[in-house]
C-alpha cells in the first residue's frame, strides 16, 4: 500500500473536525514535518484561527514516534484530549493503518489520593492523622467541598481534579491530594495498586502522544527524575509562556509559616534536641523577616546569612533523625513522616540555595498584606537550562501566535538558549522560524490607534487625559470593550471613575467574580466594558460583536522595581548588550502582542486596538512594539478612530435587530 501523503493526511483530519483548511496550516505542517524529518527545530508562528493544533498533530501522528504535547492552559489539553485527538485519530485510521494511543499527564497534585481521602491527613498539632470530612462542619462551604469528594472518589475513572464540575476550592482540593515529595510512593501505600497518578503515569508510558503541561516539562528538565516517558519529538504549544513557566518552577520561596509548619510537623518524630535546633533557627529567622525592607538583596545581609545557615543546618539535622527514628505511637507513621520529611526538605533546600549566593540567581524580599512577609530566589535566566535540557536528543517545535516580536524570532530564540537564526555551532541547536501567517485580513478588519496626544504616563501618576480619552472611545465604540490595564490598581481606578461618568455602560472589574464568569457576562451584552490586567491580556477569546475595542492603558513594561527583570536587564547590559531592549521591550512586545491578538477572533471581526500612550508612535522603541503586532491599518487620528467607531456600532446593532426581526 502505497504511503499517504501529507496534504492527504490533513485534509482527512480537517474535515473530521469540521474545519476549513488554510494555507497556513497547511504550510505549518509540512514545516513540522521536516523539522521530525531532520531532526531540526522549529519556532513556528501560526495567528489565530490558523488551526494550529492540527498542523503540528496530523504530521506527528504520521510520523509514528512518541510525542510529547506541552501546552500552557487546561483550555487547550481539553481541547486537544477530548476533541482534536480522538478525531484526528480516527480520522487518520483508514490511510495510517493504526489508531495511536494518547494520554493526559500531570503532576501528582492534581490527582486524587485515596490515602489521604480514606486515612485521613496529617495534622500540625497532634500525633497522627486526623478525618478531615469529621473536622469540617457539614454546612460549611470547605465541608460541602469535602463531601462532594468523597462522593467523586466513588465514580471518577481518572481521579484528575479537572475532571470534577464544578470544583472545589484550593483549600479542600489540598485535604486530599499530595505533591511529589508527601507521596508515600505506591509499593509503601496501602492504595498504591488504585493510585489515579500511578494509573495516569502507567497510561501514558503506553500512548504515542502524551499531553502535558509547561509546569511538569519544567519539572522533567530540571529536576534530573525523569517524569515523562521517553520521546523522540517535543511539541511546545502556547510557547510564548513558556519562559516563565520555567522560571515558576525553578524559583524557591521561603516564609516563617513554612518554616513554623515545618517545626511543627516534624517536633512529634524525632529528638526533643534535635527539633529544639530547628525551633530556634526557625524564630531567629522570623525575628529577621519582620526587619527586612523589600528588594532585590545583591547580597545577602550578614544577619539574614547566619540565619539561613541555620537553618539549613538544622533541617538537614532533622532529615537525618527523621530517616532513623521510629515512633509505633504516631498513627499511619509513615504518611506523617513523610510530609515532615517534604516541609523540612524544602526549608533545607531554598536556605542552602540562597545562603550559597549563586551568582546566578536572584533573591529578593517581599511583603504581602494578606501574605506576610516572603524571601524568594530564582534563576537569572532559563536559556542556558533549555538549551541544555530541552534541546538535546529530541526535535522540538514551538509554536503560538506570537513569537516574531520586532519583526523576527531572534528574541524568543535567545530567552530559550537558541543562537540567533542561521548561527551554527557544536553545541548550538539548529533551528529556523516560520511564520505561516494568518487566515484574517487584518488590515481590512482593525486599526491600531496611538493617541499621540496623550502626555507621556508617569509612573502611578494621575492620567486624567487618558480617562477622557477613554470614555470618549468607549461612547463611540458602544460600549464593546475590553480594558487591559498595566496594573490592577489602574484597572480599578478606571472602572471607578468611568462607572460614574457612563452609567449607560455596564463595566464589569477582574477580581470581582470569576475570570469565566466575567468573560460569560461581557460577551452576552454587547453594551458591556470588562477591565482587567495581566490574564486578560492572554486568556480572552470573545468572538463577534462584543469586543470591537481593545484599549491598552500604556505600554505593559516591567515594573522598575520588579526584582527578577532588573536583574536580567542589568547581567545583559554588564555582558555589553541591550538590557532594554532584550528583557523591558521584549516582556512588552511579548504581552502587546497578545493583547492585540483579542480583537480578531473570528473572519468577520472588526475593531480597534487603541494605545493610549503616545510613546508607541513617538519612542525610539516604539517601530520594534509596531513591528510585534498584527498588522492592522495604523492611524493617530483620533476623529477617524471615533467614525469608525461609531460606524462599527451601527452595523454591529443593525445586524443584531436583523437577527431579532428574524426571530
């Protein structure tokens, strides 16, 4: 039998799931194909509605090794698990002659442990362990949680906290779950045959295609344990995230309640003398913490030195005891010791990292009013970790709508440990980007404003010109806008006073429901506003008439103060490069792109992006963020943008009474 070709093998899984296919996906495809061919890289740009998740799947699934699926959102591992997959394997049967198994894989906490649902969890103030289900009142909203749980547990086939609607709270969901380092391991567990993360992880060392998230890649790379089956080839969706889901991982994070917990867990197991060490390092270390001023610490205060080494010499004290002690009074010892053994672990871990002052790292200070007070480290940069780590021994493809930021992939290249494009070396990956495009006109369907006549906003200052502008945008518009705010506290000034100024517009404020609660309310009413910040700025995808405005306060640079990215700027600008425009432009680029990205969603969406900060026209940078944003057609008249506004309105309400008439 002849082999099927690519374009066959996609236009039999296009038409499975009822799609159109588009040149780009057609061209994204062969491009992955070639990449497992040669066992190249790739960096693959793919706009929205490009159908990407089939471009690089279909030639993965032809190829017939296993494949590894990294992706950022759970919206998307559903998409891919229930929808994407199961057709396009079917689809593929007839030419490919087999149907290829695929599984979900996640970290250990966010399955189920039946230990902790049938024996109980770990208490801090007593021996042993205690019924959580008992300790809750019934009525509460934690006892509710708790019983719906315990009913789940009886059903689920997967035990995957994802699969439970609705959810419980974070604070429930913990009562019966553990992390990797509490786990008893399934030969020591009493359960360990049943255990939903064996029976997961068991699955997918079966699949040809494991779905995964950025976090448990992560944990794969750095943590040396191999958590993911062997693979040949490596999908990063959504890989613009992927930096800092890395960095999330790799960054350490000590505070005086985790070191009392840590205390206290582990005081009922081992010597009175040995936990009295512990004790008194951990109040020493407290004592400090309520002293400290927040920043970056470029060096580690002597006081706060002798503290941490304290600590860490006190905890690796109690690790000891704890693997040599026994105490047949403690119930279901073993599970107790065991989350003793993962807090102290910890404290010992992130105190021997910060008190070694690794000159690639990062440690600061800060302090939350909810909180407390915190010390955190992470890694200056991640690039020298994946270059290592991802890029060895499998061929990688990346791919999301935004990773050619100032008209090339060399800035997303080099935060992943690549060279620049087409510079080869011994120890360099080969790789190449491709931009496939996108199946909207942009130019005919948005408009990028700049409000050049806007003062240059200062930092937390008063910007009562920009309130002006924006509500005059908003009436023109109709309300149909979606605010994205640099700051929470900007985003909340705005709905403040604008809820006064236009009553006639309803405008709905992030943090007052839920992130899908918000998004169901502003795309049902068209005459609705919704103002946020940082997820906002990536995690909306209204369709259609609701959002025809997209207004971006100021350019989202990082913070001056922002500990981690002062640290990169500065190692880029002491290595002779440019510290602004390699770390404070590039996060820009990166957060105005998708910014941009949720105006046009869909063939027949029309609107405007409007910047309102003048330095996107009249900065020297300004050319490279232009550059990073689809290209719509770009204007900084402000009664042109009003028109075509108010002309957006009127054919959005016209279609909308047609509709009704026809009803």
């Amino acid at each position: 039998m002849t082999k099927p070709s690519l374009p066959e093998l996609l236009h039999a899984a296009v038409t499975a799931v009822g799609g159109t296919e588009r040149p780009g996906q057609v061209a994204m495809a062969q491009a992955v194909a070639d990449a497992i061919e040669d066992g190249s890289h790739l960096l693959v740009q793919a706009g929205t509605g490009t159908g990407k998740s089939l471009g690089y799947l279909v030639p993965a699934l032809a190829h017939g090794e296993r494949v590894v699926v990294a992706t950022a959102t759970l919206a998307l591992q559903r998409q891919l698990v229930e929808r994407d997959l199961p057709r396009t394997v079917e689809a593929l049967h007839p030419l490919l002659r087999r149907r290829p198994e695929f599984a979900m894989l996640k970290g250990r906490s966010n399955y189920l442990c039946l230990h902790r649902l049938h024996e109980g969890m770990p208490q801090d103030e007593e021996d042993g362990l205690f019924d959580q289900f008992e300790a809750a009142a019934p009525t509460s909203r934690l006892g509710q949680d708790l019983l719906r749980l315990r009913d789940w547990a009886d059903e689920t086939e997967t035990g995957d906290r994802d699969d439970l609607t609705p959810g419980v709270s974070d604070r429930a969901w913990s009562q019966v779950s553990v992390s990797s380092r509490e786990c008893l391991g399934a030969s020591k567990c009493a359960y360990g045959a049943e255990c939903f993360a064996e029976m997961a992880r068991e699955h997918a060392k079966l699949a040809e295609v494991v779905v995964t998230n950025h976090a448990l890649l992560a944990i794969d790379a750095i943590e040396g344990a191999p958590v993911l089956p062997q693979h040949e080839v490596l999908i990063v969706d959504e890989a613009h995230e992927l930096v800092s889901r890395v960095t999330g991982v790799a960054t350490g994070e000590l505070t005086p309640g985790q070191v009392n917990r840590a205390v206290r867990r582990a005081a009922k197991l081992v010597d009175e003398k040995v936990a009295d060490q512990l004790q008194t390092a951990a109040e020493s270390f407290e004592r400090l913490m309520e002293l400290a001023l927040p920043g970056r610490l470029e060096k580690i205060p002597e006081d706060l030195g002798y503290a941490l080494m304290a600590l860490r010499d006190a905890s690796r004290a109690v690790i000891s005891a704890l693997g040599t002690t026994r105490d047949k009074s403690v119930q279901d010892e073993d599970a107790v010791r065991k989350q003793a053994l993962a807090s102290v672990e910890n404290v010992h871990d992130v105190a021997e990292r910060i008190a070694n002052g690794s000159e690639w790292d990062v440690v600061w200070y800060e302090r939350h009013d909810r909180y407390g007070a915190s010390l955190r480290v992470a890694p200056l940069s991640v690039s020298g970790l994946l270059r290592e780590k991802l890029f060895a021994d499998r061929t990688v493809v990346l791919t999301s709508a935004t990773l050619k930021l100032g008209g090339d992939f060399n800035g997303v290249g080099a935060s992943l440990g690549l060279a620049p494009e087409g510079v080869e070396g011994d120890d360099l990956p080969k790789w190449k980007g491709v931009d496939v495009g996108s199946p909207f006109d942009y130019r005919k369907q948005g408009i990028l404003y700049v409000a050049t006549h806007l003062a240059r906003p200062a930092r937390d200052g008063d910007r009562a010109d920009m309130l002006d502008e924006l509500t005059e945008l908003i009436q023109a518009a109709g309300g149909r806008t979606l605010g994205l705010f640099s700051s929470m506290r900007a985003a909340q000034l705005a709905a403040e006073e604008l809820r006064g100024r236009i009553p006639e517009f309803p405008i709905l404020l992030q943090g007052e429901e839920t992130l899908g609660e918000l998004i169901k309310n502003f795309a049902a009413d068209p005459r609705t506003c919704l103002f946020g910040t940082l997820s906002l700025w990536q995690g909306v995808d209204v369709p259609g008439p609701s959002c025809q405005l997209v207004v971006m306060d100021k350019i989202p640079f990082p913070r001056p103060d922002d500990p981690l990215m002062s640290a990169r700027q500065k190692a880029v600008e002491e290595a002779g490069g440019n510290g602004f425009m390699a770390v404070a432009a590039t996060h820009a680029a990166l957060l105005m792109a998708q910014g941009a990205g949720r105006l046009v969603r869909a063939s027949g969406d029309r609107g405007v992006v409007a910047v309102l900060d003048p330095r996107l026209a009249t900065a020297r940078y300004g050319s490279y963020l232009r550059a990073s944003l689809p290209d719509f057609w770009y204007t900084t008249d402000r009664n042109q943008v009003r028109k075509s506004l108010a002309a957006i309105d009127a054919a959005a309400k016209q279609a909308e009474a047609e509709q009704v008439a026809g009803k």
